[in-house]
C-alpha cells in the first residue's frame, strides 16, 4: 500500500523527508517497517524515529546513518503491508480500493473508471476515465449524495450523476432556443 515517498534529505545524519499522502501526515511514521522501492526492487526498513517538520515529515532510518546514504533513497517510494493498515469502519475506504473501480450512474449507464483521487477542503473528488480513455470527469465523493454505492467485491461504484451533465460542450441554452436547436437558426 503506498504511502508517501522520500522527497530530500535533512540534516547530515541520515534523517529524510517524506512526502505523506496519509491524513495526518505524520501518521505515516505510525507504520513500521517502512517498504521501500527503488528501481523496482523493495526492502524492509525500520523507521527508527521521526516527526513533523513545518508542512512535511522528517524520519530516521534503520541503515541510513548518513547524508549519502540518505540522498540514495531519494525519490524512493515508500509502501506498507496491507496488514498494517487499521481496519476501517463500515462506509469507509482507502483510496487505492477505490482506484479502478468502474463508475456507473444510478440508471446504469457506465461512465468510466476511477483513476485516481485528490482532496479539497470540503471533500474527496473522483478523477474518473471514460474508457476511451479520451475524457476525465471529476466527481465529488460524498457518500448519500453524489455517491450512492460501493461494493468493492463486485468492483464498482455507483454515481447520482445525469450523464448530461458530463456533456463536452456545456455552452447554456438560451431562454429563446430550444435545446438542441442552434442560435441563429431561424427556428422558434
């Protein structure tokens, strides 16, 4: 499960900083040992101490004794086992369970899928791929409103979104025009 990467080095004594996409950021130094992946190899190293640092995470670890050694992991992903992670209460998800799943409306017309997820201050939006893979969308994920279904074991999830509504051209229809009908053509 990923969680973050190394972004720097601080200090001379081996000590890195960390880019966390956990919530809070310094909950990543929670998880111990630490996978991390370089060149498409992963090792297992322990986190030996850390904290939070201004807006980021600052951590030692095991075998990193040095500034060298430290700029070595630099730009290394770093991923725990999914038995590490806190088991979540009913109604709650991890992002990368999210990731992939189908998106249909509440009519069953399919959308696309999850790609990816980002977060605003007021929610957690969906970036959803129609499978031309030619258009994003972005949906908000509120569960009751936008979203009205998840089931991960049948992997999909289930939108209260009109499928107009992701329509390319979204120019506004004048009170004069009919839809459909274009300005100018004479129609009324």
């Amino acid at each position: 499960m990923l969680l973050g990467h190394i972004s720097g080095i601080f200090g001379v004594q081996g000590w890195v900083r960390i880019y966390s996409h956990t919530q809070p950021r310094e909950q990543i130094l929670q998880y111990s040992p630490w996978l991390i992946g370089r060149e498409g190899r992963w090792q297992d190293m322990a986190v030996l101490e850390g904290r939070r640092h201004g807006r980021g995470v600052v951590a030692r670890l095991d075998g990193c004794e040095d500034r060298e050694a430290a700029r070595a992991l630099m730009g290394a992903q770093i991923a725990v086992y999914r038995d590490q992670l806190q088991p979540l209460a009913p109604g709650e998800y991890y992002w990368v369970d999210l990731e992939g799943l189908q998106v249909v409306t509440r009519e069953g017309v399919p959308l696309g899928r999850v790609v990816r997820l980002f977060e605003t201050g007021a929610h957690d939006v969906l970036v959803v791929r129609d499978p031309a893979g030619e258009r994003e969308w972005l949906i908000p994920f509120v569960q009751g409103r936008t979203v009205t279904a998840v089931d991960l074991a049948a992997g999909y999830l289930e939108v209260d979104w009109a499928p107009d509504w992701l329509v390319q051209d979204r120019r506004p229809v004048r009170s004069t025009e009919k839809p459909g009908q274009e300005e100018g053509d004479g129609e009324s």
